[in-house]
C-alpha cells in the first residue's frame, strides 16, 4: 500500500465488539495482558505485562511520561438554575498550567450557550466563576471570584476527567460514571506533573512491583512530560490524515533524561517509548549537530503517521487505541500498517481488552525502518 493510500483515514478503520471496551482496569496494574509483536519476523506472541522483562535486557531504557492527570471535571449551577459541566483544559490565556492567579481555561457544556459576565457557583465550594468571554475555538475563560489556589479547588470538588468510551460503556453497563477506584488507577505510580486532562495510559500497567523487578534486571528507567490535553480524544474529521489539525500539547525533556537517552544509544541499546506520548515529546524534541537528544520544552502539534523517520524510538509499549484515530496511525508508522492491522485482527479474535483500562502491545522497531 503506498504512503497516499495510507493517508486515507479509512484504511485505519476496524470492527470493535463493544464488549471489548474496558470499563474498569485489572485487579492489578500489571496483570494486564501483553501481544508482543515483532514486526522483522512477522510474529504475534501473547504475553503478560508482568512478564515484559523476559522482552528487554540489562542496559535498555525505559522511557515514560512522569505528568499527573488533575480532577478537573467540574459541576457549576447558573443563577437561572441551570448545569453546567465544566473542563478545565489550562490556566491563562495560552492555557498553560503555570499561573496560579490566571484566569482558568474550559470546555463547557450547557443547554444554553454562557455570557460573558455571568457568574456560575461551582459545585461543592463556595467559590464562584465569572464568565470573561469565549475563545476562538469554543472554549470559555473563567475567572474565579475569590482569589483561589485552583489545585485545592480541584482538588476539593473535581473528578478525574475519564475518556468518553469509558463513560459511555459504563453507561451502557448501567454503572456509575465515577468509581472509587479510578482515583488511584487512572494514574501512574510515579505521576508527579499534574496538569494532564487524560492519563498516559500504557504506563498505567507498571507498578512499583514491576518496576523493582526490571531495576534489578538491570533495565534503565527515566521520564520525560507531555502534558496531555483534552484534544487528544479530537476525532479526525477529515478523509485524509494530512489535514487533520492536530491539537497542540506542552512537552519537556529534562537534562538527566537527555543524557539517559544519548547515554543509551551509544551504547547500543535500545531507548523503549512507554506510550504515544513519549514517542511525540522525543520525536518533537530538540537535537544536536550529532543527532544526540538535547533537554528543553516546547509545544508540538506532530503528526506521527506512515513514511515517518523515527529517530529515538527502538521499541513501544502501548494500548489498543480507537478506529480511524491518530494513534493508530501513529503505531502503523512505527510497525508497519500491515503489521499493525494484524495485530488488531488478532488481538480482537482473541479478546484483547482495548483502550485506556485495557491491555497492551510491545513492539519492536523492524530492521528496515
């Protein structure tokens, strides 16, 4: 198939038993279960994530994303009586999350579009948000009443925002929308950037456990951050992939990461992206003049799909992503479409469970790449 074809959003489309949609993660993070795919022998194993360590050696690297997803869904009433669902998506007018005292950046959703200058009451506080106006895109700048540090207001009254397949098959199931235990569960073990509006969530199978035991394998370990936006659940609207506008999202590589990456790769072993996340913050990263990783931030709005040249990706672990989405592009640019749509078919006959709650994929980079 060639590059044009595979430009075409449909090709990325597959059939999905809604069964196999994970409401709720496993008992244990890492009793997840793992389809190994080596591209180079056209193979398919199924494995466990706790067994990942038979798949790496002493001196390869782990790379995963280190940022926190904050309880930033929100429930606020109007003076009319009216709800309101409230996202918060970023702090100030560039929606970073650095400002205390900026105003905060949602999405809404109401019955009625807002105006500016009305005040909404925020469930669960005594705190009240006033409407400043409505962005470009749609979203809303809400500027508190009170002078207010947000993360305590999240905090205090927020829930986490969980994918909408999730919700939705909890829906179906007749569940409720939040448990207990997607507070704890729906965060990796060693978040620590809170900011992100969706988990990393390849890197939601590693526990503390797990990560001791490829410690002492000798397996390497560092964490770059993406923080994840509410774009990342944008479905591509258009035919061709080439004109689907990708959200723009906040990375940073810190200087021990890009050291444990250079370090890694000259001594010829491999660098092991732990979800698309990490791949798009090092492929969007800065490079020397000898192509060596170099520590920064910045934003990237990349696009990772068939005919590109990856230059710090040996091997992924990943989740079964959506139909028709970015990410599956993403995975095919890095197995092989052919591969990759393999792999799905298989992991389907064999109740794979897919998305955030599911299982995972660890591939490695064909030889011809």
């Amino acid at each position: 198939m060639s590059r044009d074809d595979l430009d075409d959003i449909g090709h990325y489309d597959f059939e999905l038993p809604p069964s196999l949609i994970a409401a709720h993660p496993p008992l244990e993070r890492s009793a997840a279960r793992m389809l190994v795919v080596d591209p180079a022998a056209r193979q398919l194993v199924d494995a466990s994530v706790s067994d990942i360590g038979d798949w790496l050696v002493a001196g390869d690297l782990l790379v995963f994303n280190d940022v926190r997803v904050s309880p930033v869904r929100l429930h606020a009433t109007r003076t009319t009586g009216g709800h309101v669902e409230m996202l918060v998506v970023g702090l100030g007018t560039e929606g970073e999350w650095l400002d205390c005292e900026a105003d905060w950046v949602c999405m809404t959703r109401s019955s009625k579009a807002l105006k500016p200058g009305e005040t909404l009451l925020l469930s669960g506080l005594q705190l009240g948000v006033v409407v400043q106006h409505a962005t470009e895109d749609g979203r809303h700048l809400m500027r508190p009443t009170t002078s207010t540090d947000p993360w305590e207001a999240f905090d205090s009254a927020g829930a986490l925002p969980l994918p909408p397949y999730i919700l939705k098959r909890r829906r179906d199931l007749g569940l409720p929308a939040q448990d207990s235990i997607d507070r704890q569960r729906y965060q990796t073990v060693f978040a620590s950037r809170p900011g992100a509006v969706a988990a990393p969530t390849a890197s939601l199978h590693f526990d503390e456990a797990l990560l001791s035991r490829l410690d002492d394998a000798g397996v390497q370990r560092t964490t770059v951050t993406l923080w994840v936006g509410a774009g990342t659940f944008q479905p591509v609207k258009v035919d061709k992939l080439s004109e689907h506008r990708m959200h723009s999202e906040t990375w940073e590589v810190s200087a021990e990461a890009a050291q444990a990456v250079n370090r890694t790769r000259q001594a010829g072993r491999r660098v092991i992206c732990v979800g698309t996340t990490v791949v798009r913050t090092l492929e969007s990263a800065l490079t020397g003049l000898a192509g060596e990783l170099l520590p920064g931030q910045g934003k990237t709005n990349l696009m990772v799909r068939p005919g590109h040249r990856f230059r710090f990706v040996d091997a992924l672990v990943t989740n079964f992503h959506l139909p028709k989405s970015t990410l599956l592009a993403l995975v095919s640019a890095f197995a092989g479409y052919s591969m990759t749509m393999a792999a799905y078919r298989h992991a389907v006959r064999a109740e794979y469970r897919f998305f955030s709650y599911g299982d995972a994929m660890l591939i490695a980079r064909p030889e011809s790449t």
